[in-house]
C-alpha cells in the first residue's frame, strides 16, 4: 500500500494541473464571458479538485473550491454574468490553494485563514458585486443544463486526478470517429531521475555498440592478415621442399604442420568475424531503436512549461495598465525536459520585456494607428535537428539611440566602438553583462537584470539566440536550441595529432583554403566568405597546444577551415584534418573541471579515447583579439607630406573594421560609416580624399551614395572606390556610370587589390 507521502505527492502534482487549466479557462473566459461550455468545463475541474481535497482532510482547499465551484453554478444558472471583479476573486482563491499545497507538501502546520477570502468570493454572488443583467435563456438551453447535470453525476466519480481511473489520452485525427473498442493508451509517472538513468545506461549500451564496430574491424584485419601468413607459409614450404633432400622429412612436417594451424587459425578467425558481424548486424538496429525510444521518454511538448503562461501575461498586463493579447502556435513541439527546464526562465523573462518594454499603453496605441491591444506571439518547430522558438510581439520595437545612451552609461562600449558598429551590433549590446533599459527596478522588468540572463541560459544549453527589431513595429526574439543536450551532432578534426569535437549547431561550413591566397589585414589572417571577409585563425594557437618540431602545418598549400558562428560573429579556425561526423552522448566534466576554458564537455569514441568537446563562443571570444600578428607582411610605406584621409563605409562589422586596418597599416588615415546616410553625416564637416564604399547597405546603398556624392560640393572629383559582393557585369557598369573609381569584388578581394587601387588614385 502506498505511504501518505506518495498520496501527497500525486495529490499535489493532479492539483497542480487543475489549478494551471482553470488559470488559463479564466483567461479565456474574460474574453469570452458568455461561454457556458467554457464555465461546465472550469466548473467540473474545480468539482474534481474539491473532491480530492475532501478525500485527503485538506478543509481550507475544500472550502475555497467550493466557493468557486459555487461562482461558477451561478453563471452556469444565468444568475450571474462573469466579469473581472469575479476572476481576481478567483484568482486571489487559487493563489491561496497554492500556498496551502506547498504548506502539505514541507509538512508545515497550516496556519492560512480562509475565512476572509471565501466571503470575498462569496460577494461574486451576494447581489452586491458581479451581478449582470441575467442572460435571456436561449431554446434548449434548459435541456442543456439538464444534460449538463446528468453529465456531471456522472464525472463526480472521476478520480482525484480529474480524469478516470487509469488515464487515457486517444489521439483521434480530424474527421475521424471514435469507437468504443479503440485501443487506449494508458499513462504512468516516472520520477525523472529514473529516466536519467535509463539514458545514462543507454549511452553506454551506445558506446559499447561503437566499441563492437570497432572490433568487427579489427576481426576484419586480422582475417587479412591471417590469410597473408597462410600465403607465406605455404610458399616457404615450396620453396624449402625444393631445397632439402628427402632425408629431411622432419623438417618437412614441420612445414606442413605449421600449414595446417595456420589454415586451423584462419578458418577460426574468419568464423569469429562472420559471428560478431552477424550479431552486430541484428543489434545495431535495436540499440538505435532504443536510443530513439529512450530520448523519447524525456521528450515533452513545449506546453509543458507554457501552461501558467496565459495567467502570467494577463497579470503583468493588468499591473503595467496595458491590453495584451497572447497567441500561441507550435505547442505540441517536442524538447528534451532538460532543456525545457533551461529555457523557462529565459522565456519568462524575453515576455516580461516584452509586455514591459515592447508593448505601449492602450491610448498610446490607439494614438499612433494601433489596436488598443497588443499582441505577443510564441511559436516553435522543428528544423532538422535543432527546434526554433520565436517569441515577437507588435510594440515599440527598440530604439537604437537609447541603447547607445544606455551602454555609454553604463561604460560597456566607447564612443568609438559604438561608431564602428551597425545597427545590428549595437542591438546585440542588451545581452551584454550589466545592461538594463530599465530606469526602474521591478519585479516586470526582470529586477534590474538585462537580457544577459537570456543569452547565458541558451548558451550554455548549446543553442544560440538572434535579436531583431524595427522601430514601431516590433521586436522578434528566436531561440535554436538542441531537441536534446544528451545527445549532440558534432564533427571530429584533428589539431597537432589531437581529436576534437565541435558542436554540429555552432558551424556554418568546412572550406579548404590555398594559403597562398590568405590574405594578411591588420596582422592578421583572413578569407573572403559569402560576401563576408572572415578572421582565419589556428586553432592549435587558440588552445595553446605545442607547435610540432618540423611545423607541417604551416607549410601544407591547402589547409581545412572550420568557419563557426556565435550571433553575428563568423571565424575559420585552421585545422589539420576534418575526421568526420557523429553523434554522441556528451558527458560532463564535472565540478572541478567545469570552468575549463574553450572547454564545454566530452565524449568517448568506439576506441574509449576521451574526446572533448570544444566551446564555440568561447574560441570565438579568445580567438583573434587574443593571437599574435601574422609577420612577413609588405613594410609600412614612408609617410607622405600631406596623410591621405579615406572614409570607409561598411555595414558589416568585420569587413569594416578589416578595410580600416589595411588602409591604417600601411600610413593612411581612415574614418568609417556603417551605411550611405551616416556617410554623409560624415562628409559635412570633413573633406575626404577617397571613399571606400559597400554597395548593399540599409538606409542608403553604395550607388545612391556615390550618385549624392558626385553632386555634392568639393565632391565631384573624389575618387569613389566600390567593394562589393555584387559580381554581375551591370552591376559593374552601373557602378562606372554613377562615377565610381574603380569596382572590386569581394570575392577576388585581397590586401594587396585594395592598397593598389588606393596609392593608383591617392598616391
């Protein structure tokens, strides 16, 4: 027989689900108030709950519900017309079930006096407050009700769970019947460290499968080898008969004996093989199937954390004065529990800002062309291996000159850095450390904390998140994170004779690259890279493993490039040899060796080696500002008289800062814009000897520059140099005719193309 303690933790679970499901019918009945299906629907939940209350001696639960339960009969009888002086009521009740239940739970005497709240919930019916004008009965709605009475006799023997003894879920797709013989699934509860377990023995069960692989092949080498003997044996036997005398028969046995174990030998391994390829054979396909059925077990629907939602959004809604709507799409989407459990928080907080700074005050609203209400959206869906979660909502969307102000504030950046950046950079300073828009603390805002919070959490579930926003129409947050972090995708290279495992999520593309054609900007490597130039760096040097005596790597023609992504950052790192793909289970490091730099896990490969596993934003962050200058570049050039001033307009960051390092290197002064208006902000009080221009830019493109330029004033005659992406002949002709200088294609784009082309104008 079960012990009080297990009763009480399934009591407590079953409440649970109540309490969310008439939170969230609540919701929906606000919105709805004349829905009498909705109101049976939250009346038999609450019935359910009271019952199990009465059954466990829990009065102070029992007597709350029942006065709900009393609310919602008096709607269900049109004496009554529900309102929001009822739902904060009931609200206010629920709340208190709550704390009542986590009183049960610690064991803890209950010292909540109920008697307050159920008169104020007794006022919902008292002819006081909440009372409307009485619905006109429509035709049958009195038979109805009758149905609906009868109904509920029925589920008053529903268990303390709301639902029949031995729980059944039928999917039935649309337009099909149900029939009474359909095959029901029934549903039990596991405690989740039992599943942990199950998979910490499947991954093992995994790895002993990669093990047997590995195995069959060297039964498969060893067969070779053995048949190779038997060869050599057999012509040793030849060639000695030849040579000996018949009086030599012992040697000759001897020989033939030895012919003989050898084929002995070979029959047996080759049988070994054919047994352990055999039996691999048939448990390759179980152990996958079993692997797949196992992470199935921790796989749960994003609904799961997303039930408190709707009475979470309507609350903070209610506190800031502000009308939002919630919709959702995707919710059947499955994840890892784990990796629900690590998102929570951070959508929580995402739709908090997003209520508190994203959505504006009804009358704003209404003032600037918008519905009175707001709208937050959540969706998700899968995408190959990965899931996206979107959460956007249709507010004021973020003011880019505020983060600036904010960040100069808080000293996270400098003026110079904020120049440097486009819009795009500057919107992902609110995920740095320390940001907060905010100028008050509350608990809405997330208690002063930024979105920081946000991007550690989905980080360190392996995922990533990308930011996007336009002023006056919104903003867009987009979660990609892993369906598990148990088992990872990752590719296997190799680094100074080391395997090393790279997230398969974090990687955009494996290239080979002719070294001869690395270009070297600033000191540094770098490669063009679909219309990007990307820093190039080794990774050896990143993780500060020893140099190789003879130095091979440096001297290989061609090298592999793994080009990686952490928000808008893209880097290669070099690597000796790309090993292959697979898939995984990670393993901790545990405590002590949490913390390791560029270091995120391990795992073990069919040999038993220990592979790790790198972290990419890691060897982002210590990767190029880190390294030592490349040498042997071209020597800076004698200063001229009169320093030549080039303004660089890019809109990609790295580009930018990599076009300046050139010109700067090599003696020139340089200023940047991050697109063709801040370009001419710019030619306003200064006069430029060159322009160096991107052609596809936001506000203003390189072309509609260079056409304002040329009729500007002490313009006319300024060289007007286009890098771009665009290799189509009219796009060329089109940079001639506007009046353009020269045109260079990033794709051909080297250190030495620009410098030329800049001392051939300038000198």
């Amino acid at each position: 027989m079960p012990e009080r303690k297990d009763l009480i933790d399934i009591f407590k679970a079953e409440t649970e689900e109540h309490l969310t499901r008439l939170d969230n019918g609540i919701v929906a009945l606000e919105k709805e108030p004349d829905n009498l299906e909705l109101v049976r629907g939250l009346n038999r939940e609450v019935h359910t709950l009271k019952g199990a209350a009465r059954v466990f001696g829990f009065s102070e639960i029992q007597d709350i519900a029942h006065r709900i339960e009393d609310i919602f009969e008096g709607i269900a009888d049109n004496r009554a017309v529900f309102s929001s002086f009822m739902a904060e009521r009931i609200f206010k009740g629920l709340d208190a079930i709550r704390t009542i239940l986590e009183m049960i739970v610690q064991e803890e005497e209950i010292d909540v006096d109920t008697s307050d709240l159920c008169r104020e919930l007794e006022t919902c019916l008292d002819g006081k407050q909440g009372i409307g004008r009485p619905r006109k009965r429509k035709r049958g709605q009195k038979r109805e009700k009758e149905a609906a009475e009868t109904k509920k006799g029925a589920e008053g023997k529903e268990s303390a769970g709301g639902r029949t003894q031995g729980e059944v879920r039928i999917p039935i797709r649309e337009g099909a019947a149900l029939h009474p013989s359909a095959q029901r699934e029934e549903y039990i509860r596991v405690p989740l460290s039992r599943a942990d377990k199950l998979l910490y023995l499947v991954g093992e069960v995994v790895i002993s499968k990669m093990k047997s692989s590995a195995k069959i092949a060297q039964a498969k080498r060893l067969s070779k080898l053995s048949k190779e003997a038997q060869k050599s044996i057999s012509s040793l036997s030849e060639a000695i008969k030849k040579e000996f005398s018949p009086r030599d028969g012992d040697v000759i046995r001897l020989l033939n004996q030895c012919d003989t174990q050898i084929k002995k030998l070979r029959e047996h391994t080759l049988k070994l093989y054919d047994d352990v390829s055999t039996e691999t054979l048939h448990l390759d396909p179980v152990i996958d199937e079993l692997q797949a059925r196992v992470k199935e077990i921790k796989m749960l629907p994003l609904s799961t954390i997303l039930e408190g939602f709707p009475r979470m959004v309507r609350d903070i809604a209610s506190q800031r004065g502000k009308e939002v709507q919630w919709v959702i799409s995707g919710e059947e989407t499955e994840l890892d529990k784990k990796v629900l459990e690590g998102i929570k928080t951070s959508l929580i907080h995402i739709l908090r800002n997003c209520i508190d700074h994203g959505i504006e005050e009804p009358e704003a609203r209404v003032a600037s062309g918008k519905p009175r209400h707001g709208t937050v959206k959540v969706s998700a869906f899968h995408e190959a291996d990965n899931v996206v979660i979107t959460i956007e909502d249709n507010g004021r969307g973020m003011d880019i000159d505020q983060i600036k102000q904010t960040a100069l504030k808080k000293q996270l950046v400098t003026n110079d850095d904020l120049e440097r950046r486009t819009d795009k950079e500057i919107l992902n300073i609110v995920f740095m450390n320390g940001y907060s828009t905010s100028p008050v603390v509350t608990d809405v805002s997330g208690r002063g904390m930024g979105l920081d919070i946000v991007s550690r959490d989905i980080t360190n579930l392996k995922g990533r998140v990308v930011l996007d926003t336009q002023k006056n129409s919104g903003t867009k947050f987009t979660l990609i994170l892993p369906l598990t972090i148990a088992v990872i995708h990752v590719l296997l290279i190799e680094v100074q004779s080391m395997i090393f495992a790279l997230p398969m999520l974090s990687i955009t593309e494996s290239v080979r690259v002719n070294m001869d054609k690395v270009s070297t900007i600033g000191g540094r490597m770098a490669i063009p890279w679909r219309d990007h130039i990307v820093p190039l760096v080794r990774l050896s040097e990143v993780l500060k493993l020893p140099a190789s005596t003879e130095e091979e790597g440096k001297a290989k023609k061609e090298m592999s490039a793994v080009i990686v992504a952490s928000r808008d950052s893209w880097v290669g790192f070099i690597v000796d040899d790309i090993v292959g793909e697979e898939e995984a289970f990670i393993k901790s490091l545990g405590m002590h060796l949490c913390r390791v730099k560029n270091v995120s896990g391990a795992v073990i490969m069919p040999t038993g080696e220990v592979v790790v596993v790198l972290d990419i934003t890691d060897l982002i962050a210590h990767s190029v500002l880190s390294l030592p200058r490349v040498t042997g570049e071209r020597p800076l050039p004698q200063r001229k008289r009169h320093e030549k001033r080039i303004l660089v307009v890019e809109d990609v960051f790295t580009t930018r800062e990599l076009e300046k390092s050139i010109l700067e290197t090599h003696g020139y002064l340089v200023d940047t814009a991050v697109d063709g208006l801040d370009a001419l902000e710019r030619t306003e009080g200064t006069q430029y000897d060159l322009i160096v221009s991107d052609i596809e830019m936001p506000r203003m493109d390189g072309f509609e520059l260079c056409r304002v330029l040329k009729k500007k004033e002490g313009y006319q005659e300024t060289p007007f140099v286009m890098v771009t992406a665009l290799q189509k002949d009219e796009d060329k002709r089109k940079g001639m005719e506007l009046g353009a200088a020269a045109y260079i294609v990033k794709s051909a784009f080297e250190q030495m193309n620009l410098l030329d082309t800049v001392e051939r104008l300038v000198g």
